[in-house]
C-alpha cells in the first residue's frame, strides 16, 4: 500500500494538475482508486495543503530560504511565523529543525522579516540560502500574462480544480485555460507547493532530498536506489528527488550513503511534519497583480474613448 501511496505522491508532486485518471494510468490504478487514495491522504493529515506559486519574481519579489536549528514547540509559533512580512512558507523537519522561505522587495525588507522571525523562534538560522528551484530557467520569460493570473487566482490554492470549473469561474474556454496552465507548467512559470507530514503514511516514511552533484553518472546511482525524481537543474547539476524508508534509522543510513557516494558535492535529506502556507498574503499579492492589469486595461480603454 505504502509503495502505491508513494508512486502517486511522486506524480502528484510533479504535476499536480494532473488528472486522477492520468496518475493511475501510471501507477497501475484506476483514477476512482487514485482520488480516493489521495482523499485519505488528506484525512490523515499526510498532505495538508497544496499550492500553485508564480516565479517570486512576479511580485518583484527575490526568495530567501532560512534553517532554524532545534526550535522549541515549534509547532505553537507557525501562527505568529505567518503573520511576518515576506513569509510565504515554513515546514518543519522530524529533528524540529524549521525552513521558512521569505520573499522580500529589498535587503532591508528581507533584514527586518529575518530579525522578528529569530525573536519568535528564539534562535537566528544556521544558515540561508537562494531556494534556485523556484527560479524559472529563463528569467526574461518568466512573467505571468493577464490571462495567466486571472486563472491562477482561482487554482493558487486549489490545484486541483477542475478544467470544466476554471473555464465557468474565468469565462475563459477551456481550450484556452488548459492551453495556458500547461504553458506555465512547462515552462516553470509556476511550481507547486506542498504542506505535509511525510511521517503519516502507512508501512513507513518518505522523505525529500535535495543534492548537488559534478557529473550525471551520480543521479543514475541515486535513481537506482529507488528515489523518484521531482526536478532536475543543469547548473550546477542538481535534482531534487522523493524517496521512501520504512523507519527514520533507514533515513539515517541513506544520510551516510549519500555521503560518501562520489561526485556529490552537498545534499538535504528532509522528513517534513507539517507546516504553513501564507495563504493571506499570497492571496493579497495575486489580487494586487491582477488589479493592476485590470488598471492598465481601464487606462488602455480611456485613452481610446478620448480619442
């Protein structure tokens, strides 16, 4: 059951649009089996959100991605961690170490949202980084459309939404909204976000890694170990890929293996046990894009009556 469970995560994972009848086709269910696999999946508290993001650069925003080491009841302070400028996502790992990803208009902004996130967690991060995979590969390209916003607005926070019912809630065709969604999809103008607790799965635990490598020889052996590829980078050679163990001592193991394997140059193993999703202020960032096409268009059709 767990090993199913597993193959329709990675699937969902790398496209969460995807129908409930195209996921089983490739994990051998039907799409009845796959929808109602998922459902539990929810009910158990397995996923607790998915989410539908825009390159950060569409808000004129640039991401930073901070790790807090051993945070105390981290759980209790997820509510205040949201209400923090810039703030769009946190989860936290099985060592209660915590990730929050912030995206920020400037230095100071990003300076002042990383101050009053250490004086909640009582800790400052152990480190920070650039989270590269949510930069599209051409950044000149990566702007969302009028038309492209006016769907994300209804499938940000609800991926799963049917076709049939974004074309009723945008009055567009459903040629042109499946049309746009796959266009955003492939071309990484979107990516998904998933809230979840990897440790509520029947039969074991699965787990995310993130790795670096110098050559494509290394994913090969990565794969070979039965890891599921997510997303793939070309510079520098990176992938992210899900995995699944029956115990957290196996996570341990895997830890070392990966280690020691050539050609590896750093990694992140992760077990996330929930966290949150800034819905608020994403949904105020998306209503504030969209407003200003709708403005741009009422100025287009002002200047035309004038004349």
């Amino acid at each position: 059951m767990a090993n199913q469970d597993f193959k329709i995560v990675s699937e969902l994972i790398r496209n969460p649009l995807e129908s409930y009848e195209m996921i089983g086709s490739k994990v051998g269910l039907s799409g009845v089996s796959v929808r109602s696999r998922i459902l539990k999946m929810h009910r158990s508290g397995f996923i607790q959100g998915i989410y539908l993001m825009p390159s950060p650069l569409n808000f004129e925003r640039h991401p930073r991605t901070y790790v807090f080491k051993n945070i105390e009841s981290p759980f209790t302070k997820l509510l205040e961690i949201s209400a923090v400028n810039g703030v769009v996502f946190a989860w936290l790992d099985y060592d209660n170490d915590m990730i929050i990803t912030v995206f920020s208009r400037s230095e100071l902004e990003n300076a002042r949202s990383l101050a009053k996130l250490s004086k909640i967690l009582g800790a400052k991060p152990i480190t920070d980084y650039i989270p590269i995979s949510l930069l599209p590969p051409n950044l000149s390209s990566s702007k969302l459309s009028r038309i492209d916003w006016k769907i994300l607005k209804h499938v940000a926070f609800n991926p799963r939404l049917s076709i049939v019912e974004i074309s009723r809630l945008t009055h567009l065709s459903r040629k042109t909204v499946q049309g746009h969604l796959n266009q955003m999809l492939s071309e990484r103008k979107l990516y998904a976000v998933y809230i979840s607790d990897f440790t509520k799965i029947n039969g074991g635990i699965f787990y995310g890694l993130l790795v670096f490598f110098t050559f494509p020889e290394v994913l090969d052996r990565l794969l070979k170990l039965g890891l599921e590829p997510i997303w793939y980078m070309s510079e520098p050679l990176g992938a992210v890929l899900l995995g699944f163990a029956e115990s957290l001592e196996d996570v341990e193991l895997l830890k070392k293996k990966t280690g020691e394997m050539e050609g590896i140059t750093s990694f992140y193993i992760n077990v996330p046990r929930g966290g949150m999703f800034a819905e608020d202020q994403v949904s105020f960032w998306i209503g504030k894009e969209i407003d200003k096409w709708d403005s741009s268009s009422f100025h287009e059709k002002s200047k035309v009556l004038r004349i």
